[in-house]
C-alpha cells in the first residue's frame, strides 16, 4: 500500500464532532470517514481518475493452469 498524505486541517469543531459521528454510525474511524467523504465529492464531480485497468487476459492455451491429474508427462526443467 502506498504511504498516506498526511496534513493538517482547520475545522470548526461542531463540523468534526457531526463526523465522527456519522463515522460512528458506519463503522469508520473518523480518518476513514473524512477520506470516504472526499473520495465521493470527487467522484461525484466527474474528478475522479479512472479506474487503473487490468491486465489483458491470455488465451487458453497460452494461460499456465493446474497441471493435469492425469497428465504423466514430467515436469520441464
């Protein structure tokens, strides 16, 4: 996992106090809340980045699978 920015943030407290407890309510720390709060307005406001893609899957015969269970042949080296 990537490290966290970390920085400091001037709130009025009552604001805070209404975090933490809504936080609570969902099982968040208040950290996780204010990052979940933040992650929406962005996504919500079309800022978002795009999701990262995943990589192209290989065709069958070109993917390793479990070896066979009848497969008698040894294994290369």
């Amino acid at each position: 996992m990537a490290p966290r920015k970390q920085f400091l943030v001037r709130i009025d407290p009552d604001l805070w106090a209404q975090i933490e407890k809504w936080g609570s309510d969902e099982l968040r720390s208040t950290n996780a809340q204010v990052e979940w709060i933040l992650r929406d307005a962005v996504r919500r406001h079309g800022r978002a980045a795009p999701p990262a893609t995943a990589p192209a899957p290989t065709a069958p015969d070109e993917a390793p699978g479990p070896p066979d269970r009848f497969d008698t042949t040894p294994p290369a080296r």
